[in-house]
C-alpha cells in the first residue's frame, strides 16, 4: 500500500526505514437513521497524523522541542562574512551553516535553519551560482538579496524548478519579512538587510519538513577518530582561516579567528557540534563528483572522501575503508577551502 508515497511521506509515516515516529488515530463515527429501516447509514472516518516531540529532528538528530517541526520547512538564507557585517545574527540558531568562498576569496555563509527559528537572520547578502547545490537537498525556502544578473537568472529558476520558494529583498519585503537595521554593523547598506523566517514560512504556507542529510551517531555510539583539540581551516585567504577549538566540558567546537572569539548576535561566541572540511575545486568551487573531507566530531577527526551524484541528494562522507562516517547529534558547519590547502590540526 506503500508503494507510491513520496520518499517523504515514507519518512513521516515510518515506511521504509524512516527515522520520524507517528502516530496514526482514526476516528469512526456512524450515523443511523431513527427508527426507519430505510434509512441509509452514513459512515465518516477521518485520519490523523501526529508528531510528537522528542522525535529526531532532520538536520540534527536532537530531540525536537517542539512537534512543528515537522509540519515546517526549513529556511536557507545567505549571511555576509565581511568584517562591516559582524556580528551576524543567527548563526547559533542554524542546524547546518556552510561557509563557502566567493569572489577575491572573502567567505560566505549559506545558513540553514529548521529546529530552531531566529527571530530574524542575517545580514542578508547575494546569490552565487554554487547555492543551489547546498539548497536544493533541504528544499523549502531560500532568501538572499541581490546578485550579478547573470546569475540570479540562472540560480532562481534552478531553485523553483526544484521546488524551492526563492525570496530576494523585494518579494520578502512584500510578505512584511524584512527590516532594516541601521545600527548594526557598519550602519549602511548591504549590512542592514535582515529576514524574518517566521514569516516567510507564513508566506508560503508549507508543512513539509526537509530530509535528513547527514547520518547521526546513536546515543552511547562513538566517534572512532584521531584526537584533535584544535583545527584551523584554510577557507578564504589567511585573515579568514578560522580557528575552531574543542570545548570538552560543553562539548562543542568554538569559532575563533586567531585569539578572538568569532560572535554572533549577543556576544555569543559561534559554537558547532561537528565541523566537516570538504575540499572543493578551483573553477566551479561546488560540484558533483568526489574529493578530500575531513570531519571533526567529539574532540577527534577522520580523514576520509565526499561524494554527490545529483543536486537533489546529500553529499556522502566516507572514511579510508569506505565505511559512512556518523556525526554527533548536533548543528554541523560544513567549509568547502579550495583543493590544495592544509588543514592544520593541534
């Protein structure tokens, strides 16, 4: 009876391996006529699809808080890394951040929230054309401002044709998603531009909530890896390397560049439970095909390769015996550095 429901809908009703727990209730109710053997006899059954919280989350195999969750899209959102952009607003409420290098090799986040919904993210900054890559295996929603013409004329018809709802800064403003703020950062335009995710997913009105992407550990599996206290990672030029350093008591990774904590919005240094460095070539600079990752979980890493056969679908983590590398239930930073850098490892 299975057989012709969405990889979806098998997921949400546990079909097939899914990962989400659901509880089905049917209600009967039956209605006969009164004392009259004539009387037709009326038979409505309605069917209803509850999740509950504590379930998994999709992107980070924690616990949902919340059972909307599930009956929500996840929002990507493009945020400056520019030093008149800091300190951005979001970042630790993102399930999955990827730091990707643009033009003169300064960084850019792709931000990607689900299980938790900032009130309001960014700075918002422009499309490029390896987006719909990071995009399109999460669906739901994208938001970005501006872009070369060249590209947004490539990118947004991409991204719709996959089924994402695309939001630049004239369509988000016109759902009432945007606002201004000119006391951040440098206080003028492009570092003002925030997006609220709350209202967008009122804009467009879905309940579907993304795949998973990543594979978790199970509670009490470890991490069979090289100990690591320290990594620096060499995406963008050296002043952009960041720094990230175990924290055992919290256990999370802490963002820094050199001696300073990198914050986000409330002084609140940026924090990771899994770090993924995902070589990537010169030209295109996210493609299909295979290359060199290393993953930090734990305290302790894995050298091992990544691969992607379609847009549609998740980039696969491999270590050296070709076994798939599980992260720690957690938000994942994913950088993808240029072929040819050192991962520096203390």
């Amino acid at each position: 009876m299975f057989e012709n429901l969405s990889r979806q809908q098998k997921i949400l009703l546990g079909v097939g391996g899914g990962a989400v727990a659901v509880a089905l209730i049917a209600v009967v109710l039956s209605v006969a006529g009164g004392g009259d053997e004539s009387a037709p006899t009326t038979t409505t059954t309605t069917t209803t699809t509850t999740i509950a919280p504590g379930q998994p989350a999709p992107l980070t195999g924690l616990p949902a808080s919340d059972a909307a969750v599930f009956s929500r899209p996840a929002v990507a959102g493009k945020i400056g890394n520019n030093p008149e952009a800091r300190p951005q607003v979001g970042l630790n409420d993102a399930d999955i951040v990827v730091e990707e290098e643009v033009e003169g090799r300064i960084t850019r986040f792709l931000a990607v929230f689900h299980s938790t919904l900032p009130e309001r993210f960014g700075p918002v900054r422009s499309v490029r054309v390896q987006d719909p890559l990071i995009v399109q295996p999460v669906g739901g929603i994208f938001g970005y401002s501006g872009g070369a013409a060249g590209v947004v004329n490539q990118v947004v018809p991409q991204l719709e044709g996959a089924g994402i709802s695309v939001f630049d800064e004239s369509k988000a403003a016109g759902v009432g998603a945007t606002v201004l703020d000119n006391t951040h950062g440098n206080h003028v335009r492009p570092n003002i531009l925030f997006y609220f995710p709350n209202k967008l997913i009122e804009a467009v009105g879905s309940t579907t909530p993304p795949n998973p992407i990543f594979s978790f550990l199970a509670d009490g599996e470890p991490f069979a890896g090289e100990a690591a206290s320290t990594v620096t990672i060499p995406v963008g030029p050296a002043a952009y390397n960041p720094t990230w350093t175990w924290d055992a008591a919290a256990k999370v990774w802490k963002r820094a560049y050199g001696t300073n904590p990198f914050l986000t919005n409330g002084d609140q240094q940026v924090v990771a439970q899994n770090l993924i460095v995902q070589f990537v070539g010169t030209g295109d600079k996210l493609a299909l095909g295979t290359g060199e990752a290393w993953v930090f979980c734990d305290g302790k890493f894995i050298k091992g390769t990544w691969s992607r056969d379609t847009e549609e679908g998740p980039t696969k983590y491999v270590d050296s015996a070709g076994a798939e590398i599980k992260l720690t239930p957690g938000r994942t930073w994913v950088a993808l550095p240029l072929q040819g850098g050192a991962v520096r490892v203390g």
